[in-house]
C-alpha cells in the first residue's frame, strides 16, 4: 500500500463514521418529533 492507499482507507472510514452519526441523529430527531406530536394531540 502507498501512502494514497493509506489516505483513501482513512477518508472512507471516516466518511462512513460521519454517515452513520448522521443517520442515527436523523432518526432520533424523527422520533422525538413522532414523540411530541402524539404529546399535543392528547
């Protein structure tokens, strides 16, 4: 592996990381939303 090899694995995982924490924040907003919708209609 060259040193381009090694920046490219470097930058995939920390992409990946990156798409993850988005996701996951992604779907704990939606639900939280979900959440205080269903509070007011009570």
């Amino acid at each position: 592996m060259n040193g381009f090899d090694i920046v490219m694995v470097i930058a995939i995982i920390l992409f990946a990381r990156l798409g993850v924490r988005l996701v996951t924040g992604y779907i704990k907003m939606k639900k939280e939303n979900k959440e205080d919708n269903s509070n007011e209609e009570l």
